[in-house]
C-alpha cells in the first residue's frame, strides 16, 4: 500500500514537474520566439547596410558613366565605353558635379567636333553638352534643365539646319524630363536621382562590368574628355572617303531633300534664349560649318532659300557666328570626317572666333550676322556657293543626277571619281 | 503612386512609418490611426488629386448610410437598395458607361458620342468593401465603430487600390488603441518579409515577361503555334506574380503597421479543379462573390439547375467587374463553364464511384485557365480569337530549326524566341508548384531560421530595387 501511495506519489510528483515544465516552456515560447524575430530584424538591417554600402562602393570606384567624379585607373575603369549609348543620361549628371563655366550646346557636331576647351578658361571648367541627333525640342529640353541645375557664365550653342527641321520632334531614347528636373530640383533628388539611375540598377552593375572590360583591353584610352567623345572620328572606316561618299548620297537624297522646318522648333529656340536671359547667361550662338558639297545639296534640293530663312529667324535673337558657308574650312574635305561632321582641328578655330568675337586674320571663316548686315551677308554666301559649284561642276551634276535616279551605284562611281575613293 | 516605386519605398513609407511609431509610442492611438487615413489619402491622392473628393464623398455617405441602416428593430430593403443603387450607379458611371454607349451605339447605329471619362483608381476594390458593409449593416451584423475607423477601413493604403478586398469585421476591430499601439517584432519581421517577396515577384518576374507577353499581345502578326503558347503562358504567369506579389506587398505592409490583411493567393496554380482554383485565386474576391452575389441569388439551395444559373450569373458579373469589355465576360463565363463542369463532374464521378487522377485534375485545370487568360488579356475580341487561332495550329508552326539556324548565322540572340523562354517558363511553372506560399515561407520558415531568411529579404528586396530602373540606350544612326 505504501509502495503503492509512494509509487503514486512519485506519479504525482512527476506529472506536477512536467505541468510545471509545460507551464514554463508555454511562459518562454512567445519570449524565445520574440527572441528568434528580433534575431530576424537585426540581422536584416546588417545584411541591407552591408549590401547597400557594398553596391555604392562598387559603383562609386568603377563609376561607369564617369559621373562620381572618382580616379581613372588604367586597365580598370580608365574607358567608360558604355559612355556611347547613354549620353542622355550621364550628361547631366556630369554637368552637375562639374559645374563649368563655359558650355557647349548643340547635336554630334558638339559631342564628338568640338572638344571641351574655350580661351582664357580652365579646361575643367569647360563641359560638351552635346547629344547626337538632338533636335531643337530635345535641346530646348536639356538647355533648360542644365541651365536650371547650375547657370554657366558662357552657354555656347551650336546648331544646324536640320535641328530645326519638322521631322524631328519626339526625344530620343534615353531622354527623361523626370532625370532633368530632379537634377535641378535640389542637391538631394539629384543625388537621389543619380544614385538610382548609375548605383541602384542591374543595367548600372553590368555596366561596370563592361567598362572594366573594356578597360583591360584599352588601358591608355580615354572615351570622353568633360562630355567630349574623343573616340568618333578615331574611327577607321572602309576607305578614307567611303564615309564621306556615303553621308552625302544619305542626306542628300533623303534628309535635306525632306527638310521643312517647324515653326514650333523656333519657338521653342525662343523660349531656349528667354530661359537664358531669365538666368543670367550669356548665351553665343552660332551655325556650324557644314561641307561646302553640302550646301550644293541644299541648293539641288531647293533648300537655299529655307537655309536663308533659317539665319534671318536666328539673328531676331542675337548676333549669330555663321561658319556655314563656302569658305577657306568648308571648301577642304581633308577638315571632315564627313560632310556633316567636321575635325576638332576646325572647331579649335571656330572657339577661337567664338572667344574672341573676331574673325581669325588671313583666313576666310566666319561671319557674325547680325540684323543689320544679315542681307548684306547672304548675299555674299550666295556668290560664294555659285563660284564654288562654277569650280566643281561635276559634283552639281552629280548631286542632280542622284535627286531624279536615286541611283546609289551611279553616284558611287561619279562620287569616286570627284570625291576620292 | 504605386508600392514599386522610388517614392513609395523611400519616401512615403519611411516617413508614414516613422510618424506613425512616434504617434504611437507617445500613446496616441488615435493620432496613429488618423495619420494612417490622411496618409492613404495622400497615398491615393498623388495619382490624380480631384478624385480624393470622390472616396470621401463616398466613404461619408456610405458611413451615414450604414448607420441609419442600422439603426431601430425595422430595417426596410428599400435603404439597402438606395445605398447599394447609389454604390453601383457611382461605379457604373466611371467604369461601364462607355462601355454602355459603345454597345448601345453597335446595336441601334445611334452614333452616342462616347464621354471620356476616367476612372477612379481602386473604385471596384471600395465600392464593393462598403457594399459588403451596407449589407452587413442591414443584417445587424456590424457593430459601433468611428468615421475615422471605418475611413482607415475604406482607405488604408495597402490594400486601397488592389485589394485585397477586406471585410469590416475583420479590419475595424484591429484599429484600436492596444492593437494600433504595441510594437511587435513578428509584425515587422513579417511585414519586411512580405514586402521583399511581392516586390520581387512583381519587379523581377512579372515586369521581365511583360514584353513577352506584350509581343503576343499586342503586336498586330497574328501568332503561330509557339508564339501564341508561350505567349499565353507567359501572361498566365506575368499575372499571378503581378497581383499575388501586389498582394504579398499589401499583406506586408498592413503588418507594418501592425494590421492583418487576409491572404489573397495560395497556390492557385495547384488547383486540380475550378473550384479549388477560385478557393486559391483572388480569395477575398471569390469570398466576397459568394457571400455577396451567390449566396444572395441563392446558391446551391434551390437546386441544381438553379445553382448552375447561379454560379455562370455569379461569375459574367464577376467578369464584369475585372474591366468593361466582352472580353472580361468572356472570361468570367469560361470560369463560369469550368466551375458548372468541376461541379457536375463531381457529382457525376462521385455516382460513379470514379475518382479523376489529380494530375489529369491538374493539367485540365492549369491549361483551361491559362487558355481564359487569353481573354483577358487581350485587347479585343479579334485579337484574343488571333492568339486562340494561334493556340491551336490554325496561323501555322514555325519553323523553329529555321529560325534557330538563321539566329545562329547572324549571331542575333534576340530572334532566339522559344528556348530560353520555355526553360523561363518551366521554372516558373515549378515554382508555382513546389515552393512555398510566400505567407507560409514567412510565417513557418523565417521562425526557424532567421538569420537566412533575413539574408533572403536582403537578397529579394536589394534585386527587385535593382530593377526598378532599367536604362534604355540610344543608337544614334544620325540626323
């Protein structure tokens, strides 16, 4: 019996010890539990730190876009090679942390003619802000927001007749109106801003990756100079005038042959100068020089008169440098890469007239219109371009002929012949 | 503004929160629960101001509405019918009146000049949440409760504009003060978890089959063989991890804020019949469907013809609800057919004593949806029959040794349009299968290893971020 009261004593006992174990364990789950979830969230704010800070490190010091303002280092990130593609987007940003005094402003003829230099200004203080095919709405764009973001002392805007032509008016790709007014909107949303689109992004990372690859390849080279793409006329093409052959065959039949221009596209040039006036910057326009075979396309095309139209709207605004013309540079091919696109010899020249605001003595370009003397003037380019087609009767001919057949074997050949192969 | 972008993630949700935590750790409760509702309303506001009035309008009146409703022993049908009528006319005016007019102009050639009207963000998801309320307050089954309460459970931002569709009973009691104030480590836990998971299935895998699907979609060939299967199970899964990953973000952040939104997916694509699909997909729709519009009309309780008429009413409206177009219908219909189908052919087996393998189950139901997905997804009813056609062989096969020997000469990866592809959507269609539901992962797993499943959040959370922004190149072929 005692056995019995002793052996159910110690039963009791032991379910007693197991509730009392059970009460304790239910007491300590929520607590071990609470324990395991703060385990959770400390760990999960390390982890995030750790990868944000490892991303931005990454990023800052391969810094594919060149828009952290880090070192270059030959053989890692010295060739920003993704640069090309992405102009629309890094520019600004460059723009920004760089903060220049003098800018240039205009379409390829800026971002791979015309290096970033201006006399008697610190090269560092001197941006391209040249975007390819940027037509007058998408500058008017990027004029605005830059100018918003920082005020230059000098805007220096480059353009083009085709600029202002009416088949140009949506933004290319890349273009982001989003990007411009946060970059101007204040230090914060621009670093925001630059942070999603070059530290924050797949793209960005594989970027990186491609740069550092191209680095290896490429460890003495440089893409861009301050938003200059030095890379372009490097290039080798099929024969040294197969690309001049082929540009003046292009745009002769096809983009100057369909030019009209948009009365909105001078508008819009209005409101570029407005916003300007409105920030303080002095702003000096000017017409890049095309080749002179060019502008005998623009006459077969029946462009000439539209050509004049287009420097009596700029002049409403301000004195114009007009290197556009039939003179000492564009009569010379050896100064183009194509007859669109000219060397960064004759830029040099051109800024130099820009800067000083004279002519360079003993040469024949440039000349500054102004209201007054813009008839005079046209007059003048007029003579010049009959004297021109009067010495090179063949490429008129040649240029005629390929308006009515659009017969590319038939211009190749004569083109061969009067242009060089 | 939507739960993935920059200024949701990093702006709005920061400072909403931390307000919030500093409201309620100073004790106020109600200050908390106030600068929930005005947040959500700035929340919805950021999309197109004006319509802000619209949801006040009708969380007031629908307040009010439900009071006197509720109010005396008598509650005559006929303030059900004004409340419920004024609720659907608001909603048939923004959504279905050019719809209306469209068909009303097919039919008779009348030539109605069709307004354009825009429509109002979420108003399918708050005009049927206080619908259910206004029955509910009709039946006495509602209790005493503050504008500010019944506000914050009309327009708490993260269920405000894609559900999921919450039910009074289950949000009003969770905003008062204790609830509202204590900070709960499993609550955020669970809420950063939820969020990391749904912006990653939205980001990274329903974003990436976007253009898939949209070349399918809304290209003008119309489809082969291939194209048309890929392009239709691509979408099968670009919406499940949309509106699932939309739903997880949801569920997530109601838990950072200390609130429980109901589960809205689980698994659907397990589903071996209809039935069970529509018990896994959009539940707190199908919940809703059926304690508001099934049952109402009256279910299986009158029989089995009647039933049947029931369930294809029930879902033609529910295909309405999703957008104003026949397409919509379309789809509501075929869901209406399958679920008559599942139903009937239960019954018939269950005589029989034949029991269905699960997998033929599976593949009848997995392909039957994905096929109604095509109508509702496509623009039109002549591009939906273009995919359909598609579907079954009628715009021809490709040619795929072709195409892979041409991709293969020129060295284009992009005219690569099936391999890769089918793998991607393999494994999407295993993961459906065999992973967890992200509730359960975050609910069950993190609890035993949080430490990995913090590293998971990381991971999940840091790539849907790196792909919010894509960068799109320009080619420049010159003036």
């Amino acid at each position: 019996m005692s056995k019995k009261k002793k052996s159910k004593g110690k039963t009791d006992t032991k379910t007693d010890t197991k509730t009392e174990d059970r009460t304790q364990q239910k007491a300590e789950a929520p607590e071990k539990k609470r324990k395991i979830w703060k385990i959770f969230l400390v760990a999960f704010v390390l982890l995030l730190v750790l990868a944000v800070v490892g991303l931005y490190g990454f990023q800052l010091t391969v810094d594919p876009f060149g828009v952290w303002g880090g070192p270059q280092i030959a053989g890692f990130n010295n060739y920003k090679s993704v640069q090309d593609k992405n102009e629309r987007m890094w520019k600004i940003y460059e723009y920004y942390h760089l903060e220049p005094d003098v800018v240039f402003f205009g379409s390829s003829r800026i971002n791979y003619c015309t290096p970033a230099k201006w006399p008697g200004v610190q090269d560092e203080k001197v941006f391209n802000f040249g975007l390819n095919a940027a037509h007058i709405p998408e500058e008017s764009y990027y004029f605005a927001g830059a100018l918003e973001a920082h005020q230059p002392e000098i805007a220096a805007v480059g353009l083009d007749l085709l600029q202002f032509s009416a088949i140009y008016n949506n933004p290319h790709e890349g273009y982001s109106q989003e990007r411009l007014d946060m970059v101007a909107g204040s230090p914060l949303t621009a670093f925001f801003y630059k942070s999603r689109e070059t530290v924050l992004s797949f793209d960005a990372i594989e970027r990186s990756f491609d740069v550092m690859e191209a680095s290896e390849e490429r460890p003495d080279d440089v893409y861009h100079i301050r938003g200059w793409d030095t890379q372009r006329l490097q290039r080798k093409w099929k024969t040294p005038r197969w690309k001049f052959r082929q540009q003046l065959f292009r745009y002769h039949t096809r983009t100057y042959r369909r030019y009209r221009p948009a009365s909105e596209n001078f508008d819009m040039f209005g409101d570029m100068m407005d916003k300007a006036e409105e920030l303080g910057v002095k702003v000096v326009l000017y017409i890049h020089p095309v080749h002179a075979d060019f502008l005998v396309s623009y006459d077969v095309n029946r462009k000439w008169k539209l050509n004049e139209q287009f420097k009596r709207a700029l002049v409403k605004h301000g004195p114009v440098w007009d290197f556009n013309y039939v003179n000492d540079i564009s009569r010379d091919r050896d100064n183009y890469q194509d007859p669109s696109h000219f060397l960064a010899a004759v830029s040099e020249k051109f800024v130099e007239v820009l800067a000083t605001d004279e002519p360079i003595d003993g040469l024949d370009f440039g000349m500054k219109l102004t209201r007054d003397n813009i008839e005079e003037a046209l007059v003048e380019q007029r003579e010049a371009l009959d004297d021109y087609m009067e010495q090179n009767p063949g490429i008129r001919q040649m240029l005629e002929d390929a308006r009515r057949t659009k017969d590319r074997n038939a211009f190749n050949r004569a083109a061969v012949r009067l242009i060089g192969r | 503004m939507l739960f993935n972008s920059y200024v949701f993630l990093f702006l709005f949700l920061p400072v909403v929160w931390i307000l919030f935590r500093a409201l309620s750790g100073f004790k106020l409760a109600r200050g908390a629960m106030g600068l929930l509702a005005v947040a959500s309303l700035v929340f919805y506001s950021y999309w197109n101001p004006p319509f802000v009035a619209l949801i006040l309008a009708s969380v007031v009146f629908n307040f009010c509405w439900g009071r006197w409703l509720g109010r005396g022993d008598r509650k005559p049908r006929w303030k059900l019918a004004i409340g419920v009528g004024v609720n659907l006319a608001s909603i048939a005016y923004f959504k279905y009146t050019g719809f209306l007019l469209e068909n009303v102009n097919a039919l008779t050639g009348a030539g109605i000049e069709i307004p354009e009207i825009f429509l109002p963000l979420g108003i399918s998801f708050f005009t049927f949440q206080q619908i259910a309320y206004l029955v509910d307050c009709h039946r006495g089954l509602t209790k005493e409760h503050s504008f500010w309460q019944y506000c914050l459970f009309v327009t708490f931002f993260p269920q405000l504009i894609a559900g999921p569709i919450v039910h009074h009973s289950e949000m009003m009691p969770q905003f008062v003060g204790d609830n509202i104030r204590r900070i709960s480590p499993r609550m955020l836990s669970l809420g950063i978890t939820l969020l990391a998971i749904g912006l990653f299935k939205k980001v990274m895998i329903a974003d990436t089959l976007s253009p898939w699907v949209a070349a399918v979609f809304d290209g003008q060939a119309d489809p082969q063989l291939i194209a048309a299967w890929v392009g239709t199970l691509a979408y099968t899964f670009q919406i499940y991890f949309d509106f699932s990953g939309y739903s997880d973000m949801a569920m997530g952040l109601g838990y950072l804020f200390n609130v429980e939104l109901p589960v809205n997916f689980a698994s659907p694509y397990r589903a071996t019949n209809a039935v069970e699909f529509w018990r896994r997909w959009h539940m707190t729709l199908s919940r809703f469907l059926r304690d508001y519009l099934y049952i109402p009309l009256g279910g299986n309780r009158k029989g089995p013809v009647r039933r049947y008429v029931n369930l294809m009413a029930t879902m033609l409206l529910g295909g309405l609800w999703h957008g104003a177009a026949w397409t919509f219908v379309l789809w509501g219909g075929l869901h209406g057919l399958y679920l008559c189908a599942a139903h009937g052919w239960g019954k018939l087996s269950e005589k029989a004593g034949f029991r269905t393998p699960r997998v033929v189950g599976w593949l009848l139901t997995f392909v039957g949806v994905a096929f109604a997905w095509v109508f509702f997804r496509a623009t039109s009813m002549e591009r939906a029959w273009a995919v359909v056609k598609g579907m079954v062989g009628a715009n021809g096969v490709e040619d795929v040794g072709a195409t892979l020997a041409n991709a293969e000469n020129n060295g284009i990866v992009e005219s690569l349009p099936f391999d890769e592809r089918f793998a991607v959507l393999a494994l999407l269609l295993v993961v459906c299968l065999v992973l967890p539901n992200s509730w359960t992962w975050a609910r069950e797993k993190i609890e035993r290893m949080p430490v990995l499943g913090a590293a998971c959040a990381v991971i999940l959370f840091v790539s849907a971020v790196l792909g919010m922004t894509r960068i799109s190149e320009f080619l420049y072929f010159q003036f």
